[in-house]
C-alpha cells in the first residue's frame, strides 16, 4: 500500500516570507494549494520543499517552488 507522509509543521521558510525577502513573486502563487495547507483532506496538497540558494529549506506551493527552481519570478 502506498502511503502519503504529510508535513504539518514546517521550519523552512514559506512564501509569504519569501516575497518580502524579494525572492518569489507571490501574485504568482497557487491558491489551491496555499487553501489545502493544514488540510487533512487535501494530503497530497500543500507544501513542496525546495531548498534555497544559501542551503536553507523552503516549503512552498508548487508555482512558487517552479520559480525557486527555474528562477522565474
């Protein structure tokens, strides 16, 4: 049986505080998964981890991890 782990409590930084840092562009953020946040209904929902260019973690939704990543914001 697969099995899905979801993360409730989160170190990282999110992308709120990511915005203000001037690192994501968060008008560009996905709604759906920022309202599935906290959600048991919405498992595999939620955070994606992304670690930033300092080595610090991030968890993020997926559009804001697409523009950590491919560095579109």
């Amino acid at each position: 049986m697969l099995g899905v782990i979801r993360i409730t409590r989160v170190s990282g930084k999110g992308c709120e505080e990511l915005g203000r840092m001037g690192l994501l562009d968060t008008s560009r953020c996905c709604k759906i998964c920022h309202s599935a946040d906290g959600r048991a209904p919405a498992a595999t929902l939620g955070p994606c981890h992304a670690t930033l260019p300092d080595g610090g973690d991030a968890f993020v939704c997926c559009a804001g991890k697409k523009q950590l990543l491919f560095g579109s914001h």
